[in-house]
C-alpha cells in the first residue's frame, strides 16, 4: 500500500466522524457560505508571475518543514509579497494542518484560497465553502471519472474554483471534462517522492488549452519556472521553498521579485 492509499483509507474514517458530529445544515449556516468567492483561475490568468504560494507545516516525504508560524502571518507575508493564491493544507495526519488554518487565513486576507485536501466525499466541498475557501483540489489518482464530475459540478454550483492535479497522461484522459477550471500537474512520484519537471512538460503537449495550466511540486527555483514557461504554464504551486525559512513572507516577495 503506497502513501496515497493509506492517507485515504485514514480520511475516509475522518470524514465519518465530521460527518456525525456537524450536519451539512450547519455548514450551510456559516457566514461565509454565503461569502462571494474570488478566482484563483483568473488571478493566474492576469499575472506575470503565477505564484501560489502555500502554507504547510510538514509532509510525508519531508517530515517537519516549520511547525512554529502562526497562520495568519504567513497568509498576510504572501498577500503582501504579490502571489496569486495560497495554498491551504487542511490535512492533519500526514501534513500538520486543519481546517481552522483556512479560517485564519481567510480571515487575514482577501485573495484566492486553496484548499488543499484528500477531498474523497461531497461534505469535503461544503466545508471547504463554510470555512472561506476559493478553490478546491481533486486528486485524480485517487478519484473515477464519475466521482470527479460530481464533485467538481458540486463545487462550481458554490462558485468554488476547481484545481484538477494529474500525474500521468492515463489520470489526463480520465479527468477532463468542462467543470474543471485549471489542471496542475505534480511533478513527485507519488510512490518514489522522486521529482521531476519533465513530468510538467511532457503532460503540457496533451492539456487543452481551455484550463489553466499549473505545475506542482518541485519548484524552487527561478530557472525552474522560467523553464516551464514555454510550455505554457500560468500557475506554479510553491509549498517547501518558503515554508522551510523563518520568513516565507519576505521569502516569496524576494522569489517573486527575481521573476520580474
């Protein structure tokens, strides 16, 4: 059983107990269900840079990344630095995260908000609507194809931005369809964490041209979006590059700065 199995097996169980303790009425009920949202899809498509830049205490493949930031001064220190989004991991297990981060982040600015999570059921998608988000990810390796179309139909009904992540042309030809906003591609082996761009630029030939293209993981360098640009990118998803320093505020504006 590889990590991606096991991380759903784990969030199936988590889903149940949330499920049995907040009713969908009550997630309907929060303020911010009714909050307008904001595009990350659009913010991407009108930047320069393309930066989302993500908040994420640690991961499997690199245990502890930084436990000691407070939520809302990351989220700030990257609104002021000029990202286009953040990334907001929810999961706790595996990541260190929750979903009051995205609540604190929400409350702290007003761009486009992802919620990075193993979404695996439709509450997910109400919750992450309840507690401010702009945006949620869909895995397709741990998806079908009828899965993604509801969940993805689901999300744009709440105005909710969807970010389909792919890894290989197989997971690619499974997934499109027109409720999809962007497709990001992961350049880590899920089953190795070994990371590669060529990932990026080999699957970039075959993404329609209707969505937004983002690459994901492995990004730590100018020289790494400068390469992938060509190929006709406009998001790239930095997680680790500014987590790991004591700063990653002052971390993205001087990355981004160097882009322009």
């Amino acid at each position: 059983m590889d990590i991606l199995e096991r991380i759903v097996i784990d969030k199936r169980k988590e889903v149940d107990i949330k499920k049995s303790l907040i009713p969908v009425s009550q997630l309907e009920s929060s303020v911010l269900f009714s909050r307008k949202t904001v595009s990350l899809a659009n913010a991407l498509k009108n930047s320069t840079t393309g930066i989302i830049a993500e908040h994420k205490r640690r991961s499997p493949s690199k245990s502890i990344i930084n436990h000691t930031l407070n939520v809302q001064d990351v989220a700030t220190g990257y609104e002021n630095a000029g990202v286009c989004g953040i990334s907001v991991l929810t999961d706790g297990k595996y990541f260190g995260g929750s979903i009051d981060d995205l609540l604190i982040a929400r409350a702290a600015v007003r761009m486009p908000l992802l919620r990075k999570e193993f979404i695996i059921d439709e509450y997910q998608i109400l919750e992450a609507k309840a507690h401010g988000a702009d945006v949620i990810l869909l895995i397709a390796a741990i998806l079908t194809r009828k899965e993604i179309k509801t969940f993805s139909e689901l999300a744009k009904s709440l105005n909710l931005d969807v970010l389909l992540e792919i890894h290989n042309e197989e997971e690619l030809h499974k997934s499109v369809m027109p409720s999809l906003d962007m497709l990001g591609v992961n350049n880590r082996n899920l089953k190795t964490f070994e990371v590669s761009l060529e990932t990026s630029k080999t699957l970039s030939e075959i993404i329609p041209d209707d969505f937004v293209k983002v690459s994901e993981s492995g990004i730590s360098s100018i020289e790494a979006i400068k390469e992938l640009r060509p190929y006709n990118y406009k998001g790239f998803l930095i997680g680790e590059n500014f987590m790991k320093t004591d700063n990653p505020g002052e971390s993205a504006t001087t990355f981004i700065n160097s882009l322009k």
